[in-house]
C-alpha cells in the first residue's frame, strides 16, 4: 500500500461529510459533499457507506478524521491529549482495516475543567503545516461548537469550546424566539449592535428576551432580528475568547460565511484578525498525517 501515490480524505461529521481524492502532491483531484454524517447510520454499518466513498471517488486507502472516530462513529479513535501535534496524531491513528484509518481526537484536562474535539485538530496543524498561521498564535474555529485554540511550537497546548452555534440552532427551532429568527444572518449593523450590546454589557439571557420585546414594540425590525441575535451570542463568545491569554492577531478558521461573522465582532472588540479557509487547512493537514504514515 502506498500513501504517497494517493488516497482519499474524509472530513466526517455528525449530520455532514466531505471527502476528496488527494493525488500524490496532495492536490485534490475529486471531491463530494452530502448530508451523510455518521447520524445517518444508526446501525453502525458503515462498511456500505465506505464502499460507496470508494465508487465515487476510486478503489484507495482512506484517512477519516471527525466523528466518524467517536464513540458512536465506525470505530472509536481515543483522544491525544493536549499538547498535541501532527506526530502525536499519527502515533494514535486507529486502523479498521488494512487500508483505513481514522485521526483520533484531542483532548484537555486542566484548571479545573475538562474538553475535546474531532476534526478540528486536522484544520488547525494543516494551519500551521501550510503557513498560514504561525506556530504561536490563536486561533478562533466557528462551527456548531466554536473552538478557541491556543498554539505553542506548532502544537495544540489548549483549547476552550463555546456552543454557539448549536444556542443558535436550538433557538431558531424551540424557543420563544423561534418565529423571528428566520432571516438571514449578516454581518451588518443589526449584527454590530448586537456583537456591540453583548461585549460592552454580558447579560445574555436578559439580552435575548430583549429582542422578542423589542419586536413587539416596534424598537426592532423582524427582518433585523436573526442577525442581532447572531451578534449576540458571536459578542459573548468573543468576550469569552477575550479571557484568552491572545497573541496580536487572531487567526479565524473555517467557512466563509460564518469567519465574517466573527471577525467582525472580534474587531468590535479591538483586535486584529485575519480570516482562513478551514477546507484548505483541512487538506494541508490530512496531506501532512499521510506523509507520515509508514
């Protein structure tokens, strides 16, 4: 079996996967996103589910990183703890077969609390493989559960997670503010108000009732109020960050639509950011942990 002759990667998530086939250089050479996260698969066959990866994309080794490692993934990869970096992650690779492999997770013990994650870990050493962040710096990962990651000599020395975007979620979908929350969310001034509000006053709960009042007495547009509530929750979780022991500039890693988001609150808050696409992190990291194997 060669590594270096190509393979394919897979990016497996809860309710989401991407996979893509990586040539030799680590160019991708193909690649598909669907709705097929580990939660499809109930029964825990994944061996279809594989199978089905390899007639898309070619008869190849795989590298599976995310919740496909978890306990109710396909088989359970144990956490690296922290300080953790791209050799570790090889070290503790979990092989299902002879040409599968899952990157476990990373995990934090200390100052009283405790914290994991999956998937991310790929992004952010794919970071710093590729240079485009330093080996200390820090780093924001938006997603269902924002990440703060902080990095030391090119390793991950601790990290804090924040549920951001799952509060936003369950809000839009089982709370009293559920029928006002269907707009699209902007980085625009409703957002920067919010963002504004929850940095310079922290009172959330209050805060987020306020919104529902506000509709109803005419203080706030409806169609303003999904962004103004995603300026909230974003300002807490930046203030939260903020608590962060910080370098200068503040690296924010993942999709586009939710860096802009927080960059602007981060800049609210006074600090300089720039804005890194996770896929390409991811595919620089997962290249970086094949180079690896032996």
């Amino acid at each position: 079996m060669r590594w270096d002759e190509g393979f394919i990667a897979v990016d497996w998530g809860t309710t989401n996967r991407r996979a893509y086939r990586l040539d030799e250089a680590g160019r991708c050479a193909g690649e598909f996103e669907d709705s097929k996260g580990i939660l499809s698969f109930p029964d825990g066959n994944f061996a279809s589910a594989i199978a089905e990866i390899r007639e898309r994309l070619g008869d190849l080794p795989l590298l599976l990183a995310g919740m496909i490692g978890s306990n109710r993934g396909w088989k359970e990869a144990p956490y690296v703890p922290c300080p953790a970096g791209l050799d570790d992650l090889v070290k503790a690779l979990v092989w299902v077969g002879e040409r599968e492999a899952i990157v476990p997770g990373v995990s934090y013990i200390g100052n009283g609390r405790a914290d994991v994650m999956r998937g991310e870990e790929v992004q952010v050493l794919g970071a710093v493989a590729a240079r485009l962040v330093g080996r200390d710096a820090m780093i924001c990962h938006p997603g269902t559960h924002n990440k703060w990651v902080q990095l030391r000599s090119g390793a991950i020395h601790n990290f804090g997670t924040v549920m951001t975007g799952e509060l936003f979620s369950l809000l839009k979908s089982h709370s009293i503010l559920a029928d006002l929350l269907g707009g699209k969310v902007e980085p625009n001034e409703a957002f920067r108000n919010g963002a504004r509000r929850a940095l310079e006053r922290g009172m959330l709960p209050a805060q987020l009732f306020g919104v529902r009042a506000g509709v109803l007495l005419g203080q706030m547009q409806i169609e303003d109020a999904a962004s103004y509530t995603s300026g909230l929750l974003i300002g807490t979780d930046v203030g939260i960050g903020m608590t962060w022991p910080l370098s200068a500039q503040i690296a924010i890693m993942g999709r586009p639509e939710l860096t802009r988001l927080y960059a602007a609150a981060v800049e609210i808050a006074g600090r300089e950011t720039i804005e890194i696409d996770g896929e390409q992190s991811f595919l620089a990291g997962i290249h970086e942990i094949a180079k690896r194997i032996s």
